[in-house]
C-alpha cells in the first residue's frame, strides 16, 4: 500500500516508510523463531537497530522537507510581493509617459515623476538582487 502511496504522491518520504517495513518483517520472524528455541536474538536486535536507523531517517527527510516547501512558499511570495511592485512602478511610468506627450505644457512636472519612479525601480531591483 506505501508503494502505492509513493508511486502516487512522488513523495521521497513513503520510500523511507516502505524501507521500515522490511525490518519489522525480519525482526518479527527472528523474534518467533527466538521464542522457538533458536538463536536469533543478534539478528532481532540488528533489526531493529535498521528499523530505528530508517525512522531517524524519515524524521530528517520529513523535517528537511518541510523547511524546503516553507522556503519555497517564502520564495513565491517574495516573487509575488515585487513583481507586483516593480509592475505599479513601471505603470506609474507609462501613464506618466502618457500624460507627458498628451500635455507638453507639464513636461517638466512629468519629468520628474518618471524620474522619481525610474530610482524607486532601480533601488527595488537592488533590494531583490541582495536576497
């Protein structure tokens, strides 16, 4: 069933799961045949040191990659927040631009206008390239 899981949701942590299994199967025929009257106490115990090995594992792989979707949400969102940004002040840009051929008699207040929203977009793309 894990296999299915994994095969599935392509999720690197159902192999760890599926890996656990083989263990637990091994330690539990060693065990019954321990309780037989066999000797098999340092196969069991082996085991289960690879069954507890392969959930450390699992800990590791499920904590590491839920850091990494929460780096990558952070990521997309950042992305969002700035192309956002960058897209009102080039905005800004273009209607000023507009405005500027449409009333040539407030050029000079235009001007001004872009050249205050042409830094607010060099200072943002500075900002971004020091993440």
């Amino acid at each position: 069933m894990l296999v299915k899981i994994f095969l599935k949701k392509k999720n690197v942590i159902y192999i760890f799961f599926c890996l656990s299994i083989i263990p637990i199967i091994f330690a539990g025929i060693f065990n019954f045949l321990n309780h037989s009257g066999y000797n098999f106490t340092i196969y069991n115990l082996s085991m289960n040191i690879i069954y507890y090995t392969i959930i450390i594992l699992i800990a590791i792989v499920a904590l590491l990659e839920k850091k990494l979707i929460s780096i990558q949400r952070d990521k997309n969102k950042l992305k969002d927040k700035y192309s956002h940004d960058l897209g009102n002040i080039f905005q800004a840009i273009i209607m000023a631009y507009d405005i500027n051929d449409t009333f040539k008699n407030q050029q000079e207040e235009m001007t001004i206008i872009i050249r205050k929203k042409i830094n607010e977009a060099s200072e943002l793309v500075k900002f971004i390239r020091n993440l």
